[in-house]
C-alpha cells in the first residue's frame, strides 16, 4: 500500500496552501533508501562469497586429486609387481628353454652314438655268428674223417695183433681176407686230410710191399718189406703211431671246438648284454628326448604369452603413467591458477576497502544535518548486534569493539563514521585472520595429504621390498634344501660307485683265481688222461719174459681214466660258469657304472643350475635390503615431518573448521551492524535531500 502510495504522490503537485504533502513525500522518499543496497559493500559482499565458493571447489577438486593420486599409486604399484612378476617368469622359462635344448643336444648326440654302437655290435656279432658257423661246420667235417680213421685204425690193430697171438706171421696176417678189406679200408684213410703226410708216404709204402709179397709166391719178403725206410718201425707201430696221432688230433680239435664255442658263446653274450643295454639307454634316452622336447616346446609357448602379457602391462603402466603425470600437471596448473584467483580476489578486496572508504562514505553515507533538524537515531540495534555475535562467538575482540563502540556513541558529536570506522576495521581484522587461517589450513590439509602419500608410498615400498626378500629367502632355502639334499645323492652314489668297485674288484681278482684253478685243473686233467689212455690203450708185440709177474691194471686204469673224464666235465663245466659269471658281473657293472654316471651328470648340473640362481638370489636380497633400508630411512624422515604437522596442525584446542564456522559467524554479524548502520545512512540522506529540495 505504501509503495502505491509513494507512487502516486511522486507525480502529485499540491496546492501552496497544503502543507501536509512535503512530509508524505519525505517519508515516501525514506522507506525507498531504506530498500536500496549499498554497491560497494555489495561488491564486497560478492568478493567474499566468490572467495569462498573457490576456496571450497578447491578443496573438493583437492580431494578429487588425492583418490585419483591413490589410484595412480596403486595401479602404478600394482603394475610394478606384475611386470616384475613377468620378467622373472621370462627368465625362468628362458633358462628352462636353455637347460632344455642343452639336454636335447646332449640326448642327439648320445642316440646317434648308441645308434651307432648297436649297429656295429649287431654287425659284430652277425660276422662272428658266421665264423663260428663255418668254423662248427669245418670241425663236423673233419671229426668226421678222423673218428672214421680212428676206428679203422683201431681195427686195423685189433685184427694184426690178434693174427700175431695166433702164431701168424705178420704176412699170413696181413694176407689174411679179412686184413685185405681193411687194407682197402685203410686206402681210403689214407686219402683222409687229417692224417700226417709222411704217415701217409710210409702207409702207402708198407702196403704196396705187401702187395709185392703176395706176387711173389713161395717166397718170403725182405724185412725190409715190413719196416720203414728209416727202419724204426714195422707196420704195426706204424698204425698204433697213426692212431695215437689221429686221437691227439681229434682231442686237440675237440678243445680247440670248446675254446672256440666257449669264446663265442663270451662274445655272444657280452655284445647281447651290450646290445640289451644300448638298446635300453638308447629308449630311456628317446623317452627323455621327447619329455625335453615337450617341455622346451610348452615353455616356448608359455614365454611367447609371458612375453607378450609383459609387453601388454608395460604399455599399460607407461599410458598409466602418462594419464596420471598428464592429470597431475593439470591439477598443478588449477592449483595455481586457483592460487592466482584467490590472490586477485583479495587484492581487489583490499583496493575497495582501502582507496573507496571515502567516496562511499560520501555516497552512501551518513550525512551531517544542522543542529535542531537532526533526526534522532537509535544505535542499540548495532550494539546489541555486536554483543550478540561477540557472546554467541565466545570472543573477546567483540566484547571490546562493543565497549569502543558505546564509547564512540557517548563521546563523539559525530559518532556513525566513527563507529563504522571501528566496525569495517574489525572486519578486515577478523577476515586477514580468516584469511590466514585458511593458508594455515591449506598449508597443513596440503602437506599432511602429502606427507601421509610418502609415508603410505614408502610403507608400500618396504611391505614389496619385504614380501620379496621373504620370497626370496623362501626359495633360497628351499633351494640349499634342495642341493643339500642334491650333494648327499651325489656323495651317495660315489660311496656306492666306489663300493661297487671294491666288489668287483674282489669278485675279478676272485675269478682270476679261479679262473687259473680251473683252467689248470682242466689242462692237468687232460694230461693225465693222455698219459693213462696211451699206457693203457697201447698193445705190444714184445713178449714179456717168462720171469715178469707184472700185468697191466686195465681195469682200475680204466675207472680212474672214467672218474678222470667226469672230473674234466666238471673242471670245463665250471670254468665255463665263472668265466659266464665273470662276463655277467662285469656287464652288470658297466650298467650300474653308467646309469650312475648319468644320474651323476644329471643331478650335478641340478646343483649347478640351482647353485648359480642361489647367488642370483643372494644377490637380489642383499640389493632389496639395502634397498628396503634406505626407504626406511626416508619413511623415518617422512614420519619425523609428519609428527611436526601434527604439533602444528592438529595439536590445537579448537579444529580448523569450528574457528572458522566461528569467524564467519563474527564477520556476518559486523556485516549486520554495518547494514542497520547504512540502513540509518539512507535515512537521513533521504531526510537531507528531501529538506534541499524543499
């Protein structure tokens, strides 16, 4: 109603006579000024509003950076152990690799090796099977001949010496029908290889004189007829010569038969059980061949994807890093830009408080009135306002700005620019303190988030730096564990090697012995039934004297010569098994010998390969402990630092964000009294001008 009112009576012109409208216009003109704002302290107004919108987006965007950092922090470290994680992998499939195609090469070379072998000893014995063939075949043949001649011979003997117990003369005997077939016989024999050539010659001879006598009827033969050309025998000696001979030879074809068999039959044995142990090495090795191919084959896969994951997550962290080095720039460029804001900000509040007091003190200020036309104001608003903020905000500054200001009101004649005076500097006061509070909290929000970044970042460094000396140390142990164990395996199979060879030590210098016992055995064995075979198979044509009470022991002879015959099948039979067992043993040996030598190889480059990751390992935990001390070093340091922040930022009686809520609170109400104090301004301006006019 008013606003219509004052409306209205703005373009009303009253009559001279009416003296009532000027003092509707004034109050008219006083609810107006009373309702128009003060730009400057406007502006201001703005000024702080705006000052504090950027501080708290800054503090919002502060925030937002520092998770962001965290996420670049744990991305970073986690990307870290990842690549790590996959450059060890890729070294350890690299040296399986390795290791794998060393062993493949080295298995190559050994199967072409026992190829070889097998083949030559395939060879071998397929060339002595055949020599021994032919030779088994010649003695056949020629047992053959001289048990034929042997016989005939015996016969021969037989029938001449009993011609001869008869009172024959030796050319009745040899006249006899009978003694002419085997005569004949006796020129097929003749024909035998196997007879000596001068038995042969002097043979021929005595039958052709036999012959001649036969022609010649009625007369007796020269002695001559009966004798050799040399004349040391007749022709009965001659056959029993022959026979001794021919059995001699039968008997030495016999050993050399069983020599020759017994020698094949080692061979035999020896390039079988060779050929079985080639054969056997040489699967065991193809086995291995193709398990080391497997696994250099595997581990090549697994390295191409270990490979290729690595390369993926070192270009993962680089755009990681990158994204996060390209995000923090840009947080720095709005921190200082920020900064920069914040600074004109306060540097435009401080010019218009400073260079504009004056003219808006004209403009919009209170204005003098002469004495009798002042208006008469009321100031318990502005210093109940005052007190109400100083008691609400428990400050004492404003218990003494309310106590300056009552002062200012009872001893001032003009007393608003006065107290507006001590109002607007109590304002800048309380807002440089807020001001630097703010800094001071910045400082600290700003250095404690880092700090605790470094602490948390230096703790994340020793926890990785820990967690790998502890793996490592881990596997360091397992691995001593490991060559510890690998080394008693070794010392293991070289006090059984060197066990194994003191027996077959023994078992050799054992069958040595008895290898000479027997052989000796066999050879004595064998003399000795010459001698008693020729003495008691030999026949005589001498008479024996008349006085001679002596006969030869046929049959006794003829036992121990049996019981002799047993004793050398025994003698042959045993030589033949110890030299079977010495051949067996020996072989047996040379097996257990080389599996131990590959067992030996095998598990000696273990201990190498695992010996020389020990020092890798020993190596990289000496490194990460130093490593770890230094970071311990600077989280010491970190933590010192931090403590002081702490004392100086937190260590407070009242936090941060209560002495701040409680500044806004005191600067609002100054800003109150300010306002009730430009509330009266306008009025008497209104007052002033309205009298100018009038």
């Amino acid at each position: 109603v008013q606003s219509r009112q004052c409306r209205r009576s703005e373009h009303y012109d009253p009559p001279p006579h009416f003296s009532a409208r000027p003092a509707m216009r004034v109050s008219c003109i006083a609810v107006i000024g009373a309702t128009a704002a003060n730009p400057i302290s406007k502006v201001l107004d703005l000024l702080h509003d705006l000052r504090g919108k950027v501080v708290a987006d800054g503090e919002e965007e502060q925030k937002s950076y520092e998770s962001f950092a965290k996420f670049c922090k744990a991305e970073s470290t986690q990307k870290k152990f990842e690549i790590e994680d996959g450059r060890n992998q890729v070294d350890s499939l690299t040296a399986t690799i390795e290791k794998a195609a060393a062993t493949i090469s080295e298995l190559d070379s050994k199967i072409e090796s026992l190829t070889k072998n097998v083949k030559a000893n395939d060879n071998d014995l397929s060339a002595a099977t055949d020599v021994r063939k032919k030779e088994h075949e010649d003695y056949i043949a020629n047992d053959r001949e001289l048990v034929e001649a042997i016989e005939t011979l015996e016969n021969a003997i037989s029938i001449l010496e009993k011609a001869l117990k008869k009172g024959s003369s030796l050319l009745q005997a040899v006249s006899n029908p009978e003694m002419k077939q085997l005569m004949q016989a006796l020129s097929v024999v003749t024909d035998a290889a196997a007879l000596d050539g001068s038995d042969k010659k002097r043979l021929s001879a005595l039958l052709q004189a036999k012959e001649d006598a036969e022609f010649t009827v009625g007369q007796a033969p020269e002695a001559a007829a009966y004798e050799t050309h040399d004349g040391s025998a007749t022709i009965l000696d001659l056959l029993g010569d022959m026979l001794d001979k021919a059995e001699g030879q039968k008997a030495d074809a016999d050993k050399a038969e069983m020599t020759s068999s017994f020698e094949y039959n080692k061979l035999k044995q020896s390039l079988t059980d060779q050929i079985a142990f080639d054969n056997k090495q040489l699967d065991a090795a193809r086995k291995g061949l193709a398990a080391q191919r497997e696994v250099k084959a595997t581990s090549e896969g697994d390295l191409e994807t270990t490979q290729k994951e690595l390369k993926e997550d070192i270009q993962s962290d680089s755009e990681t890093h990158d994204d996060c080095e390209k995000r923090a720039e840009e947080w720095d460029v709005s921190m200082k830009e920020r900064a920069q804001e914040i600074e004109a900000l306060d540097t435009a509040t401080k010019i218009i408080k400073e260079k504009t007091g004056g003219a808006e003190g004209q403009a919009y200020g209170l204005l003098q009135v002469t004495a009798g036309t002042r208006a008469s104001h009321d100031y318990a608003g502005v210093l109940a306002q005052i007190s109400s903020t100083g008691k609400t905000a428990g400050d004492k500054q404003l218990s003494a700005l309310a106590v300056r200001v009552k002062a200012a009101l009872a001893g001032t004649a003009d007393p608003f620019g006065k107290v507006k005076g001590l109002i607007a500097e109590m304002i800048d006061r309380l807002e440089a303190k807020a001001a630097d509070e703010a800094a001071q909290h910045e400082f600290c929000t700003t250095e404690t988030a880092k700090s605790t970044e470094k602490k948390e970042d230096k703790e994340s460094d020793i926890e990785s730096l820990s967690a790998k000396i502890n793996k490592a140390e881990s596997r360091v142990t397992q691995l001593k564990e490991q060559v510890a164990n690998l080394q008693g395996e070794l010392a293991d199979i070289a006090g059984t090697d060197n066990e194994m060879t003191q027996i077959r030590q023994a078992e050799h210098a054992a069958f040595e012995t008895a290898e000479k016992d027997y052989s000796d055995g066999v050879e004595g064995v064998q003399m000795a039934l010459k001698v008693l075979r020729d003495y008691y198979a030999e026949g005589s044509f001498i008479q024996a004297p008349a006085t001679s009470t002596h006969s030869k022991s046929s049959s006794a002879g003829g036992s121990i010569i049996s019981i002799l015959e047993v004793a050398l099948e025994d003698f042959s039979k045993m030589l033949t098994e110890v030299r079977e067992e010495e051949t067996d043993s020996a072989d047996k040996y040379e097996q257990e010998m080389e599996e131990a030598k590959l067992d030996t190889t095998a598990k000696s480059g273990d201990v190498k390969y695992k010996t020389q990751e020990i020092g890798q390992l020993e190596k990289a935990v000496a490194e990460n402990k130093d490593s770890r001390d230094a970071v311990s070093e600077e989280l010491d340091a970190v933590l010192e630092y931090l403590s002081k922040l702490n004392d100086q930022c937190i260590a407070k009686p009242e936090p941060y964000e209560e002495r701040k809520r409680r500044r806004e609170e005191e600067i609002s109400g100054l800003k109150n009294a300010l306002e009730i104090l430009e509330g009266e301004a306008v009025g008497f301006l209104a007052v002033k001008t309205v009298r100018k006019h009038a």
